[in-house]
C-alpha cells in the first residue's frame, strides 16, 4: 500500500489561510469517506484534529478544516496561529489488507 | 483520563528481538482496537500493525509481516508488539494508538512513544 501524497512543506503569516492537500487513489481517499487528519509537534504524541473528512472532534479550533474532491482531501487552517506550527498527517481507509494508509506528511511553518 | 504508556524500547543487535509493551488506563481495552505506528528518524508516521476487539482481526504493514506479532491482554489491560528479526529500518519511535469508537477509522489517542534502536 503505498502513502497518500502531501506536500512536504507549506507556510503561511500569522492570521493567514493555508490549504495542505493529500492525494490518494479510488481505493482509498476517493473512495470512502473515511479522511482523518493529525496534527504532530515534536516529541508530544499525534492529535486527531479531523475525522470522516470534514468533522472536528470536542476541543479541537473550528480554525481547522476538511474537505474531499475526488482522489485528493484537504486540511484548511484559517486564522494561522504560531501553535499551528507542526507536522500534519492524513489517512486513509483503504481496500486493502491495511486499515489505514498514512500520508508522506506536511510541515506547516508560520512566518 | 485516557492514557496508554509504551515501553520495552531500546538498543538491539540486527537479527534481534525485543518486546513493547503499551499500558493502557481509563477505558476498558477489551472494546476497541488498537494499533502500532511507528516514525523512523526524519521520516513521516508509518503504520505498523493492528488487532481488533477479537483475535481473528490482526494487520500488518507489508514491511513487517512474518517479523513481529500485535497481541494484547484485556486482562492486564495491555498491549503488546513482539518484534523479531530486526533490522535497521526498523528504528524508529513506536507509538501504541487506539482506534476510536466514534469518529470511526480514526485514533482518537497515542502514547508518548517509545524508541527502538536497531544497530547494524
């Protein structure tokens, strides 16, 4: 199974809007509702911030964003914030043998 | 408060073994499923293995299959990675994470992590 496809890094200003893609295939991404999105600082453990593409488990900003359009799902953070400065993750339900597929990764960097 | 704390990391000779122990509290672990990923130093989150509410639903990564077996004992309320043969791609923080019951195919909480060195 091979990772879903993020970009390796993208970065904004404080108060600024920042799309991170992730890009799968009909047997993944496109085809289950089933995106999750994490967020990584290092040395602290993941945090689920986005589940089922679009929704935000308790405690999480409403900074934070999903969508899906065909193979590809997207984390918006709207409102860049110097704590939003981290690794983020995508996943995946998949159709084969694996539960889930992780993303290659995006860092977020705030200018 | 749920919490799942790893441990059995360390320092093993290529061809090796060794066992990682995830303790889990405030919840019951017999009623989710639970899962191993692991980050290799300047790499991005890989998942390992995961096993169910029942034994006959165990995964594993093509990459460590037939090498390491996911158990766990609801008894003691723990979980467990038993890792054989390894190799120096296997180093790497290993994380224990469970799987949610309401935002489905998710991990709704990680551990800390605990890291395995592997030497060639």
């Amino acid at each position: 199974q091979s990772a879903l496809t993020q970009p390796a890094s993208v970065s904004g200003s404080p108060g600024q809007s920042i799309t991170i893609s992730c890009t799968g295939t009909t047997s993944d991404v496109g085809g289950y509702h089933y995106v999750s999105w994490y967020q990584h600082h290092p040395d602290k453990a993941p945090k689920l911030m986005i589940y089922e593409v679009s929704n935000r488990p308790s405690g999480v900003s409403n900074r934070f964003s999903g969508s899906k359009s065909g193979n590809t799902a997207s984390l918006t953070i709207s409102g860049l914030q110097a704590e939003d400065e981290a690794d983020y993750y995508c996943t995946s339900y998949t159709s084969s043998s694996s539960p889930y597929v992780f993303g290659t990764g995006t860092k977020v960097t705030v200018l | 408060e749920v919490q799942l704390v790893e441990s059995g990391g360390g320092l093993v000779k290529s061809g090796g073994s060794l066992r990682l122990s995830c303790a889990a509290s405030g919840f019951t672990l017999n009623t989710y499923s639970m899962n191993w990923v692991r980050q290799a130093p300047g790499k991005g989150l890989e998942w390992v293995s995961s096993i169910g509410t029942t034994w006959n639903h165990i995964y594993y990564a093509d990459s460590v299959k037939g090498r390491f077996t996911i158990s766990r004992d609801n008894a003691k309320n723990s979980l467990y990675l038993q890792m054989n043969s390894l190799r120096a791609e296997d180093t790497a923080v290993y994380y224990c994470a469970r799987d949610s019951i309401s935002a489905r195919r998710s991990v709704d909480y990680w551990g800390q992590g605990t890291l395995v060195t592997v030497s060639s």
